[in-house]
C-alpha cells in the first residue's frame, strides 16, 4: 500500500510530534508534586513568601529543597487571587490539593500549579 499526499504529511506530523513529546514535557518537570490536605497556612507580605501553605504529613515539598515543609506563591504571581482562594476553599472543605512546586534560588518551594 502506497502512502499518498495527505497520507505521508498526516503520518510524518505525527512522527515528528511523538518523537518530540519528551523534550516538550521536560520543560516543564516540577521538582516537588505532592497531594495532600492543607494542614495550615500563613499569610506574610505580598512578596516575603505571601502565602504559605503546608500539607498534612508533607515534610519536603520539593524533593531538591533541603526539607522545606511548606510552598508559597506571591501577591505579583499571576493569578495569586485565584490560587488563594482555591487554597482556602479546599481547607474550607477539609478537600486534598495537588501541588506542583519548583525550587527557587533561594531553595524553597514556589507554587506554579495546583490541581484539585
């Protein structure tokens, strides 16, 4: 059987997108992804690690962070209103997190997503 026209690009996009997939999700690998209830939080200003939030059991949030117990994320973060509220609603309802974390330069761990 021949591979014709739109065949042979369809296949060969393919391909390429598969072969390409792990350098594409390696960009994105996080250092700590934990999921757990909030056991507590506590709010400092905007930028001196604003909102922290620690995870019940949780002793390393990012496995390279030396044993940090907590995460943050700023008040300049994007979407920082959101990320709180959903943070306060799930300990609200007593609900697990998932956080991905990424150790920044000064070895803790900075929330960059959080799932339900």
């Amino acid at each position: 059987m021949m591979i014709t026209g739109g065949d042979f690009w369809f296949r060969l996009i393919v391909i390429i997108s598969v072969w390409l997939l792990p350098a594409i999700s390696s960009a994105d690998e996080w250092d700590g992804v934990q999921r757990e209830k909030i056991a507590r939080f506590e709010v400092a200003g905007g930028e001196n690690f604003g909102f922290r939030v620690f995870l019940s059991g949780v002793t390393d949030m990012c496995s390279s962070s030396g044993g940090a117990n907590w995460a943050y994320i700023n008040a300049s973060d994007s979407n920082y209103d959101v990320f709180v509220a959903v943070l306060l609603a799930s300990r609200a309802m007593d609900s697990a997190v998932t956080l991905y974390t990424k150790r920044d330069s000064s070895g803790f761990c900075h929330i960059g997503y959080l799932g339900g």
